[in-house]
C-alpha cells in the first residue's frame, strides 16, 4: 500500500509564464475531455480543441477567462477552464 503524504492535492492557476510541461498537461486533459464529448454524440460541438490546447492558456485568457490544473501529488488530475460570458445587450 503506498503511503502519501497529507494535502498531496494541490490546485494551479495556469498563466503565460507557467512551465511548458504543466501547460503541456493541461492541453493533454483539455483534449481528453474533447475526445470523451465526440463519443457521446448529441452533447455538444466544440470548435478546434487542438488549437485552443496548443494555445493554453491563452485563449481563455483573451475573452476575459482563465485555467486551472489540478495535481494529485504529480501526476495530473483535473482541468477546468472558462471564459466571461458576453453581456445581453
């Protein structure tokens, strides 16, 4: 049984300037996701997700949103990214 140490859980706000393998990681969940949502058809549709992972986090950033990686000690365990919604005029 391994033992790990308490609070191996940790949550990183993705930035410009973050390590290339962590946004590296995140494009990988970012298209992982994509791939489970083409399985079920009649979900939704994305655009390129390819494009957007390449891109991370950059193309939240620009439309006013931003990226989280979660980490389980080292090893990846979720992501979540979101953009502002535009304003009803």
């Amino acid at each position: 049984m391994e033992i790990r140490p308490p609070f191996a859980f940790r949550i990183e706000e993705l930035m410009r300037d973050s390590a290339p393998e962590t946004l590296s990681r995140a494009g990988e969940m970012l298209l992982q996701y994509g791939q489970f949502v083409l399985e079920h058809a009649g979900v939704c549709h994305f655009g390129s997700l390819d494009a957007e992972a390449a891109r991370l986090p950059e193309s939240y950033l620009e439309q006013g949103g931003g990226c989280l990686l979660a980490w389980d000690g080292e090893t990846a365990a979720g992501f979540v990214a979101w953009r502002a919604l535009p304003w009803a005029d």
